[in-house]
C-alpha cells in the first residue's frame, strides 16, 4: 500500500480530492520504509546476532536485492540517453560507473541517475554492509537487554539525533534556495540530506530498536487496535492540517513521523482488526511485490508517456488508471517469474541449507 501512494505520488491522477494530503506528501513513506527494514531484519536475525556469519547475510540480501536492480537498470537502457543530454560528461560517466553497483546515492548530484528511484538501493546496501555488526555490538551491549521505556528512550534519542542534520540544514540555508523548499527545490546538500545514505541511518537504527521493544511487548489486541488507530489518527491530522501550516518539507523528509510510523509498526505486529485487513490475501500479494513495484514503476511509466504507448493502443482514455493497471501487473509477474526464482537458485547454490534466512520483505526499497 505505501508503494502504491508513491507511485501515486510520482504520477499523481486527477480527482482524488480527498486522498491529496497524503499523495502530495508520500515521500514520507520512504523513510517508512526504511524503519521496517530495520525492524524486520532485527526480528528476524535478532537471536542470531552472535552466531550469524556476515558473508551468509550478505549473500542472502544480495540475492533479494540485486537480480531485480539489474533488471530495472536493463530496462532503463532506452533512458541513458536522456541521461547523456542532461548532464555534464562527468557526471554521466560517474553514473554510468557507480550505478550498477549500486553506490550512485553517495554523489547527491548523480543519486537519481538512470533508474530515479534507485537510490534508495544505495542507502539500504549501505545499512545492509552495516547491519551484522550493529546487531553484534547491540547484542553485546547491556541496552539490548532494557526494559521497554528505556527501550523507548533510546528510540526517541535515536530520533532526535537523526533530525540534526536536517535542523542545521534549517539554521544555516548552506543551498541559499528560494523559501519555501518543497519537493521540487534543487541543491546539492538537499539532496544529500534527501538521498544519501547516511540521512537514513537514525530511521534505521530506530527500526533496530523497534524490533526490540515489540519483543519486550505484551500487548493484548484491542491495545493494538488502539494504537493503530492513535497512530492513523495523528497521521491524517499531521498530512491535513500540520503539512498545511508550514513544516519543514526538509524535517518531513528526515522522517520527522517517525513515531507515529513505530506505533501503527507495533500495531500491526500482532492480532487486531487493523492486522487482518492487511492479512487480506490481495493485500498480501501487492506487499510481497512491492519492491518490484517501487523499483520498476518510476522509469517504467515514463516510458510508457515517453513513446505515447497509450495513444498508440488507443487506450488514452482509460488512461493514467490502465498504466497504473500494466505497472502493477508487470511487478506481480516479475516478482514470480524472474524475482523469485532467482533469488531462490542463488540461496540453494551458495548458502547452506540451515543457513537460509527466513522471508522477509526488504524494502524501499522500498530493505
């Protein structure tokens, strides 16, 4: 569902009145993203922090990540050469070298290149290099084992910390951009703070923590419930009338929703009515492709315009919803023909067969 409201967000459709305060805003869900692929990796690896070999974690997200993100530079091909005729020969050769191997987000200037949305692909190889050592030193550390509202502390901290940066931004304007910044404002130390890696080390760091304190839960579900619907609550509020008021597109960007996003986390880790309707089998088919979705959607439907493929199947007029209808279909179809088995023949072949990781989604990738 958040990868749908992105590619809403990047190609947004007419008469939607009443869902534009959160499409207008859906970038936020990036950093969601990024939070759940802390917590998830942390659920999942947390009792094998001690014993967990980094060369067979690697291989594992190796195997989740890279066979779809050469896919989609593949199929970006035909976009180079826009890339050529809109940047400088430096900048184009930098992209065209890094890119596949995913370290483009380190060069705010070149984040973007070739596939749009990739970016997110560099700042989550980054935590994943991280990740079996940050679950090593946590585990070793006496904060691994503290009660929940310390737990909870560290959360916040965490938080605050990470929206420094984004504060000095604020304080000292280093871009000189014409107020206010929005989404379509262009510096270099903006996009660093919006697509490079280090940006989203706090939000993932939290979703470590996270792990931990739904571990340390015990919540019955109407608890749950209640906490979703806080957290949902405060979320259409903040999108309505907060985002209206005048917050920092820069502090919105550094996941400034960060506990709202940990609550409605907590509250779907466990049975409530809020958690069966996402247990809804459809549901459930679009999350399992949501990382192709995220990554395939951006160029693909650029493309699609790009060589005016509606016009030419005379389908303009079911148009941006039938484009929207092949995007989602595409990512269900790679995700079962080509994702999947792939992934599948690089665990049996190059980890042990007790070393497979449990599946999980990973995102924004969409971790």
């Amino acid at each position: 569902m958040l990868a749908l409201n992105i590619v809403l967000f990047h190609f947004t459709p007419a008469h939607l009145h009443y869902l534009y305060p959160i499409i207008d805003n859906a970038y936020v869900f990036v950093g969601f993203f990024f939070l759940i692929s802390g917590f998830i990796l942390t659920y999942n690896y947390g009792d094998r922090a001690h014993v967990l070999p980094p060369r067979h974690f690697y291989i594992a997200r190796f195997a989740r990540i890279y066979p779809l993100y050469a896919l989609t530079l593949a199929i970006s091909l035909p976009l180079l050469y826009e890339e050529w005729k809109a940047r400088s020969h430096q900048e184009f050769f930098a992209g065209l070298l890094l890119t596949p191997f995913s370290l483009q987000g380190w060069i705010p200037s070149i984040a973007t290149f070739w596939n749009t949305v990739g970016w997110t692909v560099s700042a989550e190889v980054a935590l994943y290099l991280a990740f079996p050592y940050i679950l090593r030193v946590a585990a070793r550390s006496r904060i691994w084992f503290w009660s929940v509202p310390r737990l909870v502390a560290v959360l916040l901290g965490i938080w605050l910390i990470g929206l420094v940066p984004h504060t000095l931004y604020l304080i000292f304007d280093p871009d000189h951009l014409p107020h206010p910044i929005n989404r379509f404002s262009y510096g270099l130390w903006l996009r660093a703070l919006k697509f490079g890696p280090l940006a989203y080390v706090g939000i993932f760091l939290c979703g470590v923590t996270l792990a931990r304190i739904q571990n340390s839960l015990r919540l019955v579900s109407w608890q749950r419930l209640a906490i979703g619907i806080a957290a949902l609550g405060a979320l259409w509020l903040f999108f309505t009338r907060a985002i209206p008021a005048g917050v920092p597109y820069v502090l919105i960007h550094g996941c400034l929703l960060m506990p709202l996003f940990a609550m409605l986390i907590i509250a779907l880790s466990g049975p409530n009515i809020l958690a069966s309707i996402l247990a809804w089998p459809p549901i459930v088919k679009l999350g399992e492709s949501t990382f192709a979705l995220y990554l395939l959607h951006f160029n693909v439907l650029v493309m699609i315009h790009a060589y005016h493929v509606p016009e030419r199947l005379h389908v303009a007029q079911w148009d941006p919803w039938i484009s929207y209808a092949f995007v989602l279909a595409l990512a269900f179809t790679v995700m079962n023909v080509y994702e999947k088995p792939l992934r599948n023949l690089i665990l049996s072949r190059y980890l042990p067969r007790k070393a497979k990781p449990v599946e999980a989604p990973a995102e924004p990738q969409p971790a």
